[in-house]
C-alpha cells in the first residue's frame, strides 16, 4: 500500500467511523512538477515547497514554504488535492483553501512581534479560533 492510499484509506476509515459515509479521499502525493503548473490544477488545495530550492513566496495563498531543508536532493512538492469547488478564506492572519470535506488553514507569527514565543502562541491560537468561526 502507498503512502498516499493508506492516508486515503485512513480518511475514509475515520470518516465512517464518524458516521460519514462517502467523504471523497484527500489526496496527498510528492510531485516534482513546477509549481505554476501544480497550481493550474483545481482540485489543489496546497502545494508545500521545503528549503531554499523552493521558492520562498508566491501571490497563491495555496502555496506554503517551509524552510525545512531536505537531507539529500532537492525535495518534491508536496500536493494536497480534493474533488470539488475550492474556496479561499483569510480569517486575520491565517488564510485557508478548502472544500466542503477539507480545509487548510496557514498561519505565520513572529515571535518578535508578540513579546516572545508565549505570546506568539497566544496570538496563533486566538486567530485560528477565529479563523474555525468564521
């Protein structure tokens, strides 16, 4: 079983479990392609890219960087994908894409800006709570 079946048998295992019948599987998959082209499909709902070899932005706020340095090669985009009308939402400082089943909230603090890592903690924590109401 691939990775990306056994998260997929695992979403829909919980989702059952749940008392959800059908929920489509969110497909989660390491891609080498580039990323304006990953981000013409769809049904992405984020792209991750790691380490300097990434970009370090993009104007789509479906794509995410991590500084995360790869321990070998440069490292694949890793692709989030989810049937269904995609929606965006910036909640405060967090920004999200989803669907009706799934959603990806993204959230950056500087510690620097909040008095130290506590205080970025309790900032990040109030605006995902507000990010889930709205």
């Amino acid at each position: 079983m691939t990775e990306s079946s056994l998260s997929d048998a695992t979403e829909i295992g919980t989702a059952r479990a749940n008392g959800i019948a059908s929920l489509p599987p969110l497909q989660v998959r390491y891609e080498h392609e580039s990323l304006p082209s990953l981000l013409a499909d769809p049904d992405v709902i984020a792209v991750v890219g790691f380490g300097a070899a990434a970009p370090a932005a993009h104007a789509d706020p479906r794509y995410l960087h991590l500084p995360l340095e790869p321990a070998d090669a440069v490292a694949p985009f890793e692709v989030w994908r989810a049937a269904g009308p995609l929606c965006s939402i910036t909640a405060g400082d967090v920004r999200s894409n989803g669907n009706a089943d799934y959603a990806l909230g993204a959230l950056e603090v500087d510690e620097a800006d909040h008095g130290g890592l506590a205080g970025a903690a309790r900032h990040a924590y109030h605006e995902l709570a507000n990010w889930i109401a709205a």
